[in-house]
C-alpha cells in the first residue's frame, strides 16, 4: 500500500468537496476547483475526511495511487489556502513593476519584458526587485513562476537574474589573470 495514496485528506472548515465520477470538485473560500483522476483508483468522502482507495494491485496503479491523493490534497490547499511562489530579481538596474495586470521587468536588455498573467493568477510587486505570484491552482502558479524566471535565469558568474526566493545559484570563479613565466 501506498505510504502517501493510503493517508486521508482533512477538509477544512468552509471547503466543500463533491465527487462524479472520476472527477472531484472543490469549492472554497478562494475558488472553485475540479480534479480529473486517472488509473483504478475511488475517491469517497465520509465526514471531513476524503480517502482514495485503489481497486487492483497492477504496477500502474499502485505507482498512481500517491499522485492522485497529492493531487486531490493540492485541489483541497489551493482553495482553502492558495498557493504562492516568491521571485528575486538581482542585478544592477533589474527592476519590475506592475502596469495594470501586466508586469514589465526591466532586466538589462534593450527591451523591456512584458508577462501578461493567465487567468486565475496574481502577481504583486511588493518591492521593485520582489515579485510574488499567487493563485489556487499549484500547477499553474508553478509555471507562470517558471515563465517569468525564464526572462533572465539566474547566471551562474555574478548571479544576476531572476531566482527563485529559497534559490541557491552555485557561483563559477570568473577567468584568471595568467602570467607569462618570463
């Protein structure tokens, strides 16, 4: 059995959780939610506790059976609690600013860079090289953190960039001066 598929998921106070068929929706405080599982897997909800239970020991399912009880706890977090990713923009002159939804990010080239959120996404600026992006879906909040680091990942020499904000950069030593034995 499944050490995470076999643990249950708390549904918190305000969180409603319905299931059809193969697919769970959650409505919460902070939005509505539906996850689609996959795999010989059953959700039931009994009280405020949601389990998945899986009907076949065939290597495909047991190897899914803790994935869809993350994803189902993920869907539960993310309208209760929502989910958020910190970005830190280091470099002389890097800077962001939000113009309407829009973030323009000022990040050494010629150009300024423009990120148009998706729906179901905020960014905020609370510093000009602080940016935090927050929704209720994790996936999603993940990739547009993604999309916004990939304007100018974090090089590995002076470590300008854009990071994430628990993010090491491992520094290279830059090119020594050689001195000619003579």
């Amino acid at each position: 059995m499944s050490r995470v598929g076999k643990a249950p998921i708390e549904i918190p106070a305000g969180v409603q959780v319905t299931v059809d068929g193969m697919t769970v929706k959650v409505k919460g405080p902070k939005g509505e939610l539906s996850t689609t599982l996959t795999g010989d897997v059953e959700v039931t909800v009994e009280g405020n506790v949601v389990k998945i239970e899986r009907h076949s020991e065939t290597k495909e399912t047991r190897s899914i059976h803790g994935t869809m009880r993350a994803l189902v706890a993920n869907t539960i977090a993310g309208v209760s609690e929502g989910f958020f990713k910190n970005l830190d923009i280091i470099g002389v002159g890097y800077s962001a600013e939000l113009k309407g939804r829009a973030l323009h990010m000022k990040l050494g080239y010629s150009h300024v860079c423009v990120f148009e959120p998706p729906k179901g996404i905020e960014i905020e600026v609370p510093a000009s090289t602080r940016i935090v992006v927050r929704g209720v879906d994790r996936q999603q909040v993940g990739q547009a953190a993604a999309d916004i680091r990939a304007f100018r990942p974090p090089e590995p020499y002076k470590g300008k960039g854009i990071r994430y904000h628990d993010e090491y950069v491992r520094r290279k030593a830059g090119k020594l001066a050689v001195s000619s034995g003579t």
